[in-house]
C-alpha cells in the first residue's frame, strides 16, 4: 500500500488561520454580550485577570510586608493604610516592582514609622534592590537573615535606634552598591566581612558607639567614593591598607580614639577631596604625601597630639579652601609656602607650639576669611602684608610672644568682624587706622604693653559689641562716643591709666552685658554717669577715683550678679533698692567712705555668696535678716563702726567660708552659733570690745585654717575643743584675759609670741611662753628642801645660842663660797678662754668667716667636737685676760643669706617657698627683738652677711647681741653704725636710731633676696621724682612688671607661691619708704604674715611695681 506524501504546511495554513480567527470572533462576541448584560460582571472579569498578570507570584512578598506592617505600632500601621489586599504592587506606599510583579524597592523614609526590623522576613523579598527606612524610630537588632537579600544594591538604615552589632552576614550582599547604617546606637566592631563588598562606592557608619580598630579589609573596596565613620568609639591605627582605596573622595575617621600615626599611604588617594581626622589622639609628624593629594580641598587634622612641622608639601595643595591643624603639637616655623594657598578661606593653626615670625608670605591669602594663630609661642611683629588679606573676617593672634606695632595696614581689613590681639608683647599706640574697620563686632587687645591715648578714630566703631582694652597702659580719656549706637555688649578697659570721667553716651547704652573699669584713675560723680542697664550682668568699677553717692538705679538693673565699686571715694549711704537685683551674687563697695546702716533689704539677696564693705563708716548693728543669704561664702564687714552683738542668725549661714567682722565696735559675747559655720575657713573678729569665754561649739570648725580674735576682752581658758582644729594654720589671741594651757595642736605650738602676747596667764610649749607644769625633778627637790626646813628650824626653837652658831657658821661658809665661786669662774673662763684660742690658732685669719661693725666671726671646732661661731668684739683696751670679749654660739651651717644668693648653684636650690620661710624667720626674729625684749633691742646693722641659714634653710640674725651690750647711755646709740646700703636715709641728716631703721634694713634685705642682687638701684629709682600722672608713685614703677625684677635664676613662681611673693614685695616696698613714720612695725609684718596670703588682684606676670605700691602696707 502507497503512503501518502505528507501536506505541505502553506495547504493547511489557511484552514489554521480561519479557525483562530473563528475563536477570536466567538469570544468577543460573548465578551460583548456579557457586558451588555451585565456591565459590573464584565468589569470584575477583566480586572481579575489583569491582577493574575501583574502579580503572578507576589502574594509570599504581600503576606511577608502585612506581618511587618502588624508588627509596627498602631500610629506606624495607619501611616500605611494603602497596603491591604494581596498585590503590593498597585498603590502600595514606598513599594517599587518590576515588571513580573517582584517587588524590587522599599523606600519608607522619614515616614514616621515605630518598629523593630527583626520581624521582618528578608527571605520572602528576594528581588529587592533598595531598602531605604532612614530617618525613622526603627529599633532592635539588624536580624542575620539580612543576608538573604543577595540582590540588594542600596541598604539605608540611618538616623534609626538600631542596637547591637553590625552582623558579619551583611558580607553575603555582594552586590551593595550604598551601605548606610549611620546614626544608630550600633556598638561592637566593624565586622571584617564588609571587605568583602567589593562593588561599595558609599559606606557611612558614622554615629554610632562602634568600637575596636577599623578592619584592614577594608582596602579591599577599591570602588569606595565616601567613607564615614566619625563620631564612634574607634580605637587603634589606621591601617596601610587605607592607601588602596584610590577611588575614595570623602575619607571622615573625626571623633573617635585613633591612635598612632598617620599612615604614609595616605598619599596614595590622589582623588580625595576631603580628608578630616580631627578629635583623634593621632600623634607623630604630618607626611609629607599629603602633599601629593592635589584635589584636596578641605584638611582637618584639628585636636590631635601630632608632632613636628607642617611639611612644605601643603604648598602644592593650591585647591585647598579650609586647613585645620589647630589644638596639636606641631612645632617649628609655619612654612613660607602657606602662601601659595591662595584657595585658602579658613586657616586654624592656633594651639600648637609654633615659633619663629608669621611668615610674610601670608598676605598672599587674598581669600581668606579666618585666621586663626592663637595659642602659639609666635615672635617678631604683627607682617604689614597682612593688610593684603581684604576678605578676612576673623583674625585671632593672641597669647603669643608678638611685638612692635600694630601695623597701620590693618585698616584696609575693612570686612573684619572679630580682631583679638590679646597677650602679646605689642607697644606703641593703637593707629588712627584701626577706626576704619567700621563692619568690627569684637576687638580685644588686652595684657599687651599699648600705651597713650586712644586715637579719636575709635568713635567710628559704632558696631563693636565687645571693646577689651585691659592690661595695658593707656592714658588719656575713655572713647568718647563710646555706646552711642545702643549696641555695645562688653567694654573692660580695666588696669590702665585712664583718666576723666564717664563718656556720657555709656549712660544709655542699655546693651551692656559687662563693663570693668576697675584699676584706673577715672573720676566723676558716680550719682550721676550711669542709667539703668536691663541686660547687665558684671560691673567693676574698683580701684579708681569715683565720688558721690551710691544711685537707687543700680537695683533696677535686675540681670545684674556683680556689683564692685571697691576703693573709690563713694560717699553717703547704700541705698536699699539694690536689694531689688535679685540676682546679685557678689556685693563689694570696700574702702570707700560709706555711711548709715547695711539695708536690711540685703535679706532678700538669696543668691548672694560675696558681701564686702569692709573699710568703710558703716555702723549700727548686723540685720538678723543676714540669716536669709543662705548661699552667702565671704562676709567681710571690717574696719567699720558697726555696734552691737554679733547676731546669732550668722550661724544659719552655713555656706560661710570668711567671716571678717574685726575692727569694729561689737560687744558682749561671741555667739556660739557662729560654731555652726562647720564650711569656714577664715574667722576675724580683732579689734572689738567682745568679752567673756570663748564658745567650746569653735572647736567644731573642723575646716578652720585662720583664727583672730585679738584686742578684745574675752577671758577665761581656751576651750579644750580646740584640739580638733586640726585644720588650723594661723591663730591671733594676743591681748585678751585669756588664761591656762595652749592647744597641743600644730598651730598654736608653731604660733611666734606675738599671737600670744598681753594675756594673763597663757602657757604652754610654745615660743615665749612659760611651761605649764613644773617638771617632777623641782617638785621633789622642794619637798625635800622642806623637811630639811622643818628640822633645822625645830633645833633652833630649842637653843638660842645654837641659832647664834649656826648664823656665825653660815656667813663663814657664804664668805668661802663667794670666795671658791671667784676662783671657778676665773678658771671657767681661762680655760673657754684658752679652747677657743686653741680652736681657731689664736684667732688666725683662715678661720674668719665674717666681720662686722662690733667684731670678727670665726669657726671653731672645740674640744668636744662642737662646732662653734665665736664672735671676738673689737677692743681698745690691751688684751688682758679680764678685758676678753667673745661670745660662743652655735655654727649656722649652710652660712650668710648673702654667701647663698651670690652663688649660682645655690641661689637655684633657694627656691620661692624657701626664700618665703626666710622671711618669715628674719620677722620672727627681729619682731621679738622690738616687741618682746625690755627694753626693746634695736639691731642696727641688719644686712644678708648677717642673716644666717641652717640645713633647713630656717633663718637665724647674728650679732642682734651687741646691741644689747651697750649701755642706753652710750654715745653708740647715735653713732653711725650701720652697713652702707643697707641703713635708712634719714641716719644721713640725724643719728637718732630707732626701730624703723632696722625695718628699713630688713626691707632691703628682702628685696635683695627676692632679686637675687643688691637692690641698690632700684632703691635709687624709687627715689628718684615721680611723674605728673601717678601722684608719689615713682616713674620707674609705673612700668616695671614684678616678673622683671625678680631672681631670674629660678622659674617664675607657681600660684601658691605667686601670692606668697606678691605679698612679701609689698611689705618690702612699704618697708623702704624715706619717712620711717610711714613704715609699718616689724609686730603688723608678724601678724600680717600668721594669716594666709592674700588671692592676686590679677594674673602674676602682669602685676606691676605700681600696684605694689598701691597696695603696699603703711
């Protein structure tokens, strides 16, 4: 049988083609005819297999996003009202798909959304590219099925609550192009798995709590355009490996705990614009390599501990706007090439070590706007190129060793808003120049050496909010104009000489927030020169010539915390309305001449630590309303008129540091309340009429450093409390009634004669005063000599003519006493005679060791091994035995003050707090010597050869016995016999010798040891005429800084020792004045010295000889 051939495909095509096309006709003809019937059936019909297209699988990705959604809180779920149903992909908010319906983004941020990511499944989103729910209250952990998404391009989980750490599965997304966990409280490491993202561009974990060292696999994302991971934990070095990523733009590792150095590789980034390290503890040098990242515009290397100069490779960086080195330890001279940063708009060197001049070169800056070379150890002069810098809007070079001018160039800095030039060493006058800077806000120049008037220009300054010109040594009249424009918010010009009054445009600035003015010599009627400042807060006016009375305005200004007005000639009384600024924490008008009552208005001042009006006329009684400054800390009414009883309310003011109530007129008891203050330090009440006991409650000042209760009429024994003042360094009980032992406390024991003097029966172990006890050795020798008494005396009862007998017997055996006594005095002194010839080879030359006007001083080593000084006084008899004069005293073995001071090695080891004590001795010594001896014995040849210091540097006089020798009557007593340079002046017109001519010597002395040379010359120079502007105050110390004048062989002083100094050169200076009236008493020295130094008025290296003299004791 034949097969048949098949048909061929184009024979049966037709047939094909008609049926299809028969199909396609039925189904649109019922398509049609359902509409017709039913129009909603047909629309359902069609949109549910348009549904069936899009989604195909999505329902596991809708259910998976409806659980997340559940899983949020009730607000986060209404924010995401649109996701309902099963196909995420129609009018679901943030959900992105692809065409086969998969969702591929999730962009949710800043939506508002309160979650934990761990409930949601990643496995069920397998396509998805981005995931974006930044900035929202995402808390929880980062779950380790994130890795499921290994298609993801972009995770963003910023600005989150996220915790715990970042897992080591984000590794598995090989893909990620953006991952961006910052701002989280994300902590641990950084996982080294992030090497493996080889395809990153962008990687930002700033802002977290991250710890450990940054993974060195992380060269390996050689993709990576920024990196951030600042503000963490990071600690470490940075890795060599960070020089691979040579793609990288924006590199910011700032605020963390880096350590070591910066690597050298580094340099390799030649894309990088950005590159900020600050607030590390990065140390070593800069390398160089920076030098090659050319497209650098922005370096900041701030807050570090790195090392070395800025390498002259910075210059090649000509795209640089902002270079921040500022707060390191970089060293040597800034670069010339700085100059060639002519991009440069912000320049930070301020707070390293960089010496050397500012480099000419910088005025090539044209663009920049801030600069900053504060906090250096910069020299030479302010370049007059710096007027080429015409954009600049801050200039900061303070507290450097800057001198010479301020340039005249500075006026074309006409866009400056803040110029500070404060601590430096400028001179000269301020240039007429500076008033062209009229766009100025701030302007400092303080603790510099400027001086004359301020130029007239200064009135076009109408802008300035902040005016310093402290520090300095400007005279003439305060700016005129000054304030007018009603914006000015700090002007200090305090310790100048400015002269005048108030400019009368101060009155209405009502901007002011602060004004000092203290330590000048203006003058003006206080009553009238200042309104009503609402925003004041700090006012000093101290230290001038101001008079009038207090205004009532001052308690309008409300905002106001500080009011001094101390040592002015003020006048009337305080008017109770500043009791009104409540905010006022300190209160000090002392040393004026103040009248009346202290308002009792002050009750209400609650935040009041600081009340002084101290020196003053004030009187009546304490207000009992002192009780409601419960903050108060220092209360010093001293030296006034006050009366009364001290009031019993002291005691609720608890937070009392100083009480100085002495040198008034208060009487009765002192309040045992005042036992209460357990916080004070400083008790005075000398100087008053207060008697009876003193209370046992003091014993309870456990914090109690100073005690005076001197020239009162208090009596009785002092409390045995007081053995617990174990805090207590200086004590005053001098004329009282008091009675009875001394505390056995370091205070009392160590107190010299003077705290104790003028009492009735005080006693103890203590310089001057008489044991308490007599030792048992005296009591038994009594009782034995009285029973020999008793047995002689009844015999003699008994026989007359015995007692005959035993009279007769008695002047035999006195007469042969005297006799035998003779004999052994003669044979005492023969043979101490002939020890000491023996001892120093009959007074042989070699062993002298100083000579003075009554004497030869020799050592002597005796026979007993004691090593001696003796001291042959000067004869004008032949040398018979019964004419020899020598005294014998112990060797002073580290030798004259003088011997010590002219030698190098040991003047250094005399250091500050040495010399102190030194002075402390030679006022101890030469006090009791003046006020304790009867009669008082005067020295008078009181120089450094005879001031003599042992192993413990303590300080003994030698030869203060010759005066004592001489008889009151004797022609000595005037003759010249003195020291040249040493004696005072007026024994050149008179030869009457007093006390005040050993104080005299003893302030040269002083000087000489606190300069470490003679002060001859500028003894000369205080002597020489003052000038015109500064009264009696000689020409020399108007300009002459304490630190000057000093020994410069050992360190500036520390603070303790600061003030220690200060005070010592005041007593000296008040020592040397040409009118011995006007010197004080070697007994005020003692007790000024028992208390604590008093604080500096300011800081020590600006302390000139006129504030000496200003505040010099008399």
């Amino acid at each position: 049988m034949t097969s048949l051939p098949p048909k061929p495909f184009l024979t049966i095509f037709p047939h094909i083609l008609f049926l299809l096309l028969h199909i396609l006709y039925v189904s649109s003809f019922s398509a049609f005819s359902d509409h017709t019937s039913s129009a909603t059936s047909i629309s359902g019909t069609t949109a549910s297999a348009a549904e069936s297209k899009i989604t195909g699988g999505s329902n596991t990705e809708a259910e998976a996003l409806l659980q997340w959604k559940a899983s949020l809180d009730n607000q986060s779920q209404s924010l995401l009202s649109s996701w309902a149903g099963t196909s995420p992909c129609i009018n679901w908010i943030g959900i992105t798909c692809d065409n086969s319906g998969s969702v591929t983004n999730l962009i949710l941020e800043s939506s508002g959304l309160r979650g934990r990511l761990y409930d949601f499944n990643f496995s069920s989103l397998p396509n998805l590219l981005i995931l974006d729910l930044a900035n929202n209250s995402v808390s929880g952990t980062i779950p380790s099925r994130i890795g499921n998404l290994s298609k993801i391009t972009e995770l963003n989980l910023c600005y989150n609550d996220l915790t715990g750490s970042i897992p080591s599965e984000i590794g598995f997304l090989k893909s990620l192009n953006k991952l961006a966990l910052c701002r989280n409280l994300f902590s641990g490491s950084i996982p080294r798995e992030i090497g493996k993202l080889t395809s990153l561009s962008i990687l930002l974990l700033s802002e977290n709590n991250l710890t450990g060292s940054i993974p060195s696999s992380i060269g390996n994302l050689r993709s990576l355009n920024i990196l951030y991971l600042y503000i963490n934990k990071l600690s470490g070095s940075i890795p060599q490996e960070i020089g691979l990523l040579e793609s990288l733009n924006y590199l910011d590792f700032s605020i963390n705990d880096l350590a070591g150095a910066i690597p050298d590789s580094i340099g390799n980034l030649r894309n990088l614009s950005f590159l900020h390290l600050f607030q590390n503890q990065l140390s070593g040098s800069i390398p160089s390599s920076i030098g090659n990242i050319t497209m650098l515009i922005e370096v900041e290397l701030n807050e570090n501990s790195l090392t070395g100069p800025i390498p002259s490779s910075f210059g090649n960086l000509r795209d640089l706007s902002l270079l921040y080195l500022w707060g390191n330890k970089l060293s040597g001279s800034i670069p010339q090439e700085i100059g060639l940063l002519e991009s440069l708009y912000e320049l930070g060197l301020s707070g390293n070590d960089f010496t050397g001049g500012i480099p000419c070169s910088i005025g090539n800056l044209t663009n920049l706007s801030v600069l900053y070379l504060f906090r250096n150890q910069l020299s030479g002069p302010i370049p007059s190129s710096i007027g080429n810098m015409t954009m600049l809007n801050d200039l900061d070079l303070s507290q450097n060793n800057l001198s010479g001018l301020i340039p005249f160039s500075v006026g074309n800095l006409r866009n400056l808003s803040f110029l500070y030039l404060v601590e430096n060493n400028l001179s000269g006058c301020v240039p007429s120049e500076i008033g062209q800077l009229e766009s100025l806000l701030q302007l400092g120049i303080t603790v510099n050496k400027l001086h004359g008037p301020l130029p007239l220009e200064m009135s076009n300054l109408t802008h300035l909010k902040v005016l310093d010109l402290s520090y300095n040594e400007f005279t003439g009249h305060l700016p005129r104009g000054l304030g007018h424009e009603g914006v000015l918010e700090v002007f200090a010009a305090s310790h100048n000489y400015f002269t005048g009054s108030i400019p009368e445009s101060m009155k209405n600035c009502t901007s002011l927030h602060r004004l000092r003015l203290d330590w000048n010599q203006l003058t003006g009627n206080i009553s009238d020169d200042f309104g009503i400042y609402p925003h004041l807060d700090y006012v000093d006016l101290s230290y001038n010539n101001f008079y009038g009375e207090l205004s009532s305005k001052w308690g309008e200004c409300h905002n106001m915390t500080s009011l001094k007005i101390s040592n002015n000639n003020v006048s009337g009384e305080i008017p109770p309305e500043i009791g009104k600024a409540t905010r006022l924490h300190l209160i000090d008008l002392s040393s004026n001449h103040l009248q009346g009552t202290i308002p009792t208005e002050f009750g209400g001042l609650k935040l009041l630590y600081n009340l002084s009006l101290s020196n003053n006329h004030l009187s009546g009684v304490i207000p009992s309303d002192i009780r409601m400054l419960s903050s108060l800390q220092i209360l010093n009414l001293a030296s006034n008129n006050l009366s009364g009883s001290i009031p019993k309310q002291l005691g609720e003011c608890s937070e009392l540091l100083l009480l100085d109530l002495g040198n008034n007129k208060f009487t009765e008891s002192i309040p045992q309340e005042i036992g209460f203050l357990h916080s004070l330090q400083d008790l005075d009440l000398s100087c008053n009429f207060l008697a009876h006991e003193i209370p046992w409650q003091l014993g309870q000042l456990q914090m109690l450093e100073t005690l005076n209760v001197s020239h009162n009429m208090l009596s009785g024994l002092i409390p045995s409390t007081f053995k617990d003042l174990l805090s207590l360094s200086a004590v005053d009980i001098s004329y009282n009634h008091l009675d009875g032992p001394i505390p056995n406390i370091k205070a009392f024991q160590n107190a010299p004669f003077e705290a104790y003097r003028d009492n009735m029966g005080i006693c103890g172990n203590a310089s001057g005063l008489k044991p308490c006890n007599l030792p048992r050795s005296s009591i038994t020798i009594k009782r034995k000599s009285n029973k020999l008494l008793v047995l002689i005396v009844l015999p003699l009862l008994g026989s007359l003519l015995l007692v005959f007998v035993v009279i007769g017997a008695f002047f035999i055996l006195r007469r042969r006493e005297k006799l035998s006594q003779g004999i052994l005095k003669t044979i005492k002194t023969y043979s101490r005679y002939w020890a000491m010839m023996g001892a120093t080879e009959d007074f042989n030359s070699k062993y002298c060791i100083g000579e003075g006007g009554y004497g030869t001083v020799y050592k002597a080593v005796m026979p007993t091994g004691r090593v001696v000084a003796v001291k042959k006084l000067h004869q004008s008899q032949t040398d018979k035995l019964s004419d020899f004069k020598a005294f014998e005293k112990e060797f002073v073995e580290r030798g004259s003050l003088r011997m010590i001071i002219t030698n190098e090695e040991q003047a250094i080891e005399l250091d500050w707090m040495k010399r102190l004590n030194v002075v402390k001795g030679m006022v101890g010594a030469l006090s009791y010597l003046h006020h304790s001896c009867s009669p008082p014995i005067i020295h008078r040849d009181i120089t450094s050869n005879n001031v003599l210091l042992d192993l413990e540097y303590e300080a003994h006089i030698s030869d203060f016995g010759t005066a004592r020798l001489l008889m009151p009557d004797s022609s000595n007593w005037t003759l010249f016999a003195g020291t040249f340079g040493y004696t005072a002046p007026e024994l050149a017109y008179t030869m009457k010798v007093t006390e005040k001519c050993d104080v005299y010597s003893f302030g040269v002395v002083t000087m000489e040891m606190m300069m470490g040379r003679h002060p001859g010359d500028l003894i000369s120079s205080l002597s020489s005429p003052a000038s015109s502007s500064s009264s009696s105050i000689p020409l020399i110390a108007q300009h002459a800084l304490l630190k000057d004048v000093l020994d410069k062989r050992i360190s500036l002083p520390n603070k303790g020792a600061a003030e220690g100094v200060v005070h010592i050169m005041k007593i000296a200076l008040a020592c040397l004045h040409p009118n011995p009236q006007s010197r004080p008493t070697m007994g005020k020295i003692s007790s000024e010295l028992a208390t604590k130094w008093p604080p500096l008025p300011k800081p020590f290296c600006t302390i000139t000889l006129v504030d000496l003299f200003t505040n010099a004791c008399s």
